[in-house]
C-alpha cells in the first residue's frame, strides 16, 4: 500500500493544473499570499484523487472553499472536478462527555479487580489517541466509527505521501536549476 | 474472560483487535519504529496511534516546509530569467 506512479502522476498534473489557476495568486504577491496558493492548489489536487470517495477528501476540500471559495471552484472545474464540492458530509457527531463520565463513574464502582482497572486505563488512552487521530485527519471529527477513522486514517497518509513525494522531486529538481 | 459490560457498548465504536492488528501490519511499512518491535499483537493499540499521529503531523510539516521552499523560489527568481522559465515548466 505505497503512493503509486499513476497517483504521482495525477497528482502532478492536477496540482500543475491548479498552479495555473492560483496563479493571481502566485505572481507578484507576498512570499506569504504565495506559499498559501501553493499548499491550497496541493491539498485541491490531492483530494481530488480520491474522487469524493472518502470522507477526509470531501472534509478537505471544503476546508480549503472556505479559504478561497473562488480560486478552489476555478481550479476543481479546471480538472473537471466541480462535482467534489458540497458532496454531502456526515453530520458532526457531539460527544456529551458528562452523560459519558457519568455512567463511566458508575461501571468503574462496580469493577474491583485491579486488572479490570489497568484494562479500563488501557481502553481510555485509546480512546484519547483515537481523538488524538481524528484532529489530524481531515474530516475527523465526523467520523464516530473508529473503523472508518482508521480506514481514512491509512488512505489519508497515501496520499499525503503522494503529495510530499511530488511536491518534494519537484522543489528539489528547482532549486538544483537555480544553483546551476 | 468475556466482558459482557464491553460487548454492550456500541460495537461500531470500539476497535477489535483484529482490525488493530490488521491497522499495525499496514501502518508497519510507514512506522519504523514499530517494524523493529516483536509481534504485531504485542504492540499496544495506543502507541499505534500516537505513532500514527506523529507521522501524519510531520507529513504535514514537510507539505508546509516544501510550500515555504517553493514560494522562497519563485520569489528569488527574476521573471525574465532562464531559470524562471525552467521553473514556470516545471510548475505551470
């Protein structure tokens, strides 16, 4: 389960694509307004791939319309992408953590065995590193099924991997041009 | 030893050792660390995913430091420059 060349190669292009687009945004501005356009254009491309199959793609790139609604629309049409916005997302699950301490507080009297505890402990970091995970994936916090957290969680690391490994053969392969 | 307190609670929001396990052996080609411990099984679910947090931040710093770096480039360059033109190809 590695990034593979027809990823990179979709990625490429697409973020190339995207470049384009954002390049108001690119040329003469601020190395600030720039660096913005260009992770923008990324996290559009990389999402992309997954055409709006997963949650953590559709969660992205609603992020990034709140950023900039017009270059992002500009940029999913110009990879013919359009349908990607305002895919439905799940609804945001609220946790009522008193209702959950509570009836917590109430099984944990009932368990005396010290080794029932340290299960209980183990049980509760996992659920805090779970948490932990779904503010790291885009889309998280929608996701109450641990199992499609993890499933995302793999499929989202792929494609960041994707990302990095063009983004990075890219700046490399310029900056050696430049000290040429 | 069965725990029927457990197995009352919502099954879709607990993680199985099986799919934990079966989440390790696909999270091992990603996390070295966790490839030179013993057997899967033994690895505890919560190193797991703070490990898995880890990376997922630090993909997400280099997403930012190479942005950063390319945005440093296409400043630096002069616009009618040859290297800008092999930039903007390599780009655009």
């Amino acid at each position: 389960m590695q990034p593979t060349s027809s990823m990179n190669e979709e990625f490429l292009k697409k973020w190339q694509m995207g470049l384009q687009i954002f390049r108001p945004s690119i040329d003469n501005t601020s190395v600030h307004e720039r660096k913005k356009a260009i992770k923008l254009s990324a996290d559009v491309a990389m999402a992309s791939l997954r055409k709006g199959t997963t949650c953590w793609s559709r969660a992205l790139i609603e992020k990034t319309a709140t950023e900039d609604n017009f270059l992002v629309r500009q940029m999913l049409s110009g990879i013919k992408a359009e349908s990607l916005i305002n895919k439905k997302l799940p609804k945001k699950i609220v946790c009522h953590r008193k209702i959950v301490r509570r009836s917590k507080k109430i099984l944990r009297r009932k368990s005396k065995s010290a080794s029932e505890e340290a299960a209980a402990k183990a049980k509760r970091l996992v659920k805090r590193r779970t948490q932990g995970l779904r503010n790291v994936v885009p889309g998280g916090e929608l996701m109450s099924n641990d199992v499609l957290l993890l499933q995302e969680t793999l499929d989202y690391i792929v494609s960041l991997q994707t990302q990095v490994n063009v983004m990075r053969s890219i700046v490399d392969a310029a900056e050696a041009e430049i000290e040429r | 030893m069965s725990n029927r307190r457990s197995r009352q609670s919502s099954s879709a929001s607990r993680i199985s050792d099986d799919q934990m396990i079966d989440l390790v052996s696909k999270l091992r080609q990603f996390l070295p660390e966790i490839h030179e411990r013993r057997r899967s099984d033994k690895v505890s679910a919560s190193k797991v995913l703070q490990e898995t947090c880890n990376y997922i931040r630090k993909l997400h710093r280099e997403v930012d430091n190479l942005s950063d770096r390319l945005s440093q480039l296409l400043d630096s360059v002069d616009e009618d420059s040859p290297e800008a033109a092999v930039i903007r190809s390599l780009l655009m």
